[in-house]
C-alpha cells in the first residue's frame, strides 16, 4: 500500500432497529467510544464518526471527549486521548458522507455491516485489496440490533456476516469493530 | 475439522501489571463478561474462565451471571444467557488449568496472549491448524496492562501482539479478545 489508507467508520445511532425490527434510535455509550476509538487508532482508521440526530447525546459525547482531549484524562492516560481525538460527532449519515469526501476530495465507497446475509456484499478480500489501491472507505456499524433498512438503501455494498461454528450472531458493535479492522487492515503474522 | 474446537478463554484480573509494570490485582467489570462471552460463543469457545483470587470480585460476578441466567435477564434477553452460561468463575490460573484438564482428560496447550512481542511465539495460522487437529488450547488474556510475568514463566508459548499501521497497542482486552477469536476460529468469506 502507498501511503495510509483511506478509511473511516461511522457508528451509526440512529436510524437503527430495536430486537422487534422497530426503527429506532439508541443512547451513545462512553465505551463504545472509547473501545472503538482504541481499534480505529490501532487500525489506521482516519476519523471515527459518532452519527446522533439527538443534541443531547451530541453534547454528552463531546464532554467526554473534553475530558480525555483537554482536561484531567489528557495528562491522566494520554494513550486515551491519542485514540479520542479520531472522533468526529454528527447528527446524520449524510453529514459524515459529506464531511469524509470534503476530506479525501473524492467519491467515498460506503460499505454497511450486517449481522445476517445480504444480497449485496463484497468480500473482506475484495474491499482490502480496494483500500490498499488507496480507494476512500467508510465503513458503516449499527448500535442496538443494527443499522435501519433505509442506510442499507443508501449504501453500495454490505461486508458478510461474521461467522464463527454455529448460528450464534449476537456479537458486540465493539467485538464486529475490532475484527472487521483486522480482516481488513490487519498486518503482521497471520 | 472433526467436531467443535477445544478452545477455553480465560480472562485474568490478577497477577496482571499496571502501567508502571507493577504487579496488581485488577476489577472485574461487567462489560468483560458481556462483550467476551459473547464473541466465545459466537466462535464456539468451550468455556470462559474468569479468574480473580478475590472472594467478593468472585460473588459480585456470580451474581451478575444469576441475573441472566436464572433471573429477570433470563426472559427479557435469552441470547445473552446462552453466551454467558459459558462463564466459569476461578480464583486462579493453576485452578483452571486444572478444570480444562478434567474437563478433555488430557494435556490442554496453555496459550497466553500479550501486546508486546515476545521470543515465545506462535503464529496465528500455525495454532489454528492445531486447534483443527483437535488439540485443547486454552487462551490467556491480561486485563490492565497485561499479564503478570510469572504468568509467562507458567506457558509455553505466546501469540504475537495484534498490528495495524503505526505503534498504537492499546485495544481494549475485548477488542483483542475478539479479535484473537476470529483469526483462530473465524470461518466463512473473507
């Protein structure tokens, strides 16, 4: 690969569905911002996107991240804050969209994740080999039971399912995170 | 592969070190019950070992684990008991060697797992076609700033730290956890 990779994620809070397949909207939680930020930071990730309509979970968001950012947390535990400043808090999908191809000044290819199969997936092979061409990624993580059919709609392709023996699908967002980085932009002795 | 993988977790909260390298006792949290049941049952882990010589750390996660598996928990949210009937609570590492041993009526192949490299390694693809031939294995991973060097001195071999682009190592345990987990057990398209 030439350069760093082009990739961000975006955790996306709302719309999402509920167990019941509702669309909905969940709470942000501190440690899915501090877990995924920790991942995106060790991965390479660009920025990691922090999508809420909700103003008041925008607010609470960025008092977290002052925290680690510019008070106490900075001198207390700056690795923390090395990973925190990759976030990047905003109300919809579309404003991420625009603020990730602002930033790279090109199409940006986004790809949703899912917990059950789609008809439009790419392979973790396939999408690797585009991000180490140097093609801008952003990669889509639902809260609660995952993303709403209508960002499905609005994406290109879907990464399959992570699977392991047997039919349990009920990973952390932060477990599907963290390995969904790996297969994509891990290195080292596999 | 013949048959489900003989694969145990174990999580240990002591001895690990702190960030000045000293030796410590660390908390059990609620979220390293979840988030790493979860990822073992999804990939087929056996059991998942916590381990604290802690007599209270012990009781509040045994009582933890009765709120899912026998309490309120158990109806509001089936999926999360199954992954957490995995867990087994211990007060130290000697403990659970000894209860995997029992368990597969042989030699279990004790596998910690650090942030740094070490000399004692063993690559990723090499443990898994162990793990295919249906050798027991048990995974070590530290909380805090990892596990304690007697720890080390207790196992025969390593896996190497997990990389992405640059020197940031500070995923949280359950990123690497997970992370570890597909790498060793993950299957399907990648």
């Amino acid at each position: 690969m030439t350069g760093k990779p082009c990739v961000d994620v975006a955790l996306v809070h709302a719309p999402v569905v509920n167990r019941k397949g509702e669309v909905i909207g969940s709470a942000v939680t501190n440690l899915d911002l501090h877990d995924i930020a920790r991942a995106c930071r060790t991965f390479g990730v660009d920025t990691y996107w922090i999508i809420t309509p909700f103003a008041r979970q925008r607010e609470l968001s960025a008092e977290i991240l002052e925290h680690w950012l510019a008070g106490h947390g900075r001198t207390a535990n700056p690795d923390r804050g090395e990973a925190l400043s990759l976030i990047r808090i905003c109300a919809d999908l579309d404003e991420a969209v625009t603020g990730v191809r602002a930033k790279w000044g090109k199409t940006v290819h986004v790809v949703a994740t899912c917990a059950r199969p789609r008809p439009d997936t790419i392979a973790y092979a396939r999408l690797r080999r585009q991000i180490h061409t140097g093609r801008p990624v952003l990669l889509l993580f639902g809260t609660a039971w995952g993303l709403a059919p209508e960002v499905f709609e609005k994406v290109q392709v879907t990464l399959p399912p992570i699977c392991g023996a047997g039919t349990y699908n009920h990973l952390s967002v932060r477990s599907a995170v963290s390995i969904v980085l790996d297969r994509l932009l891990g290195i080292g002795d596999l």
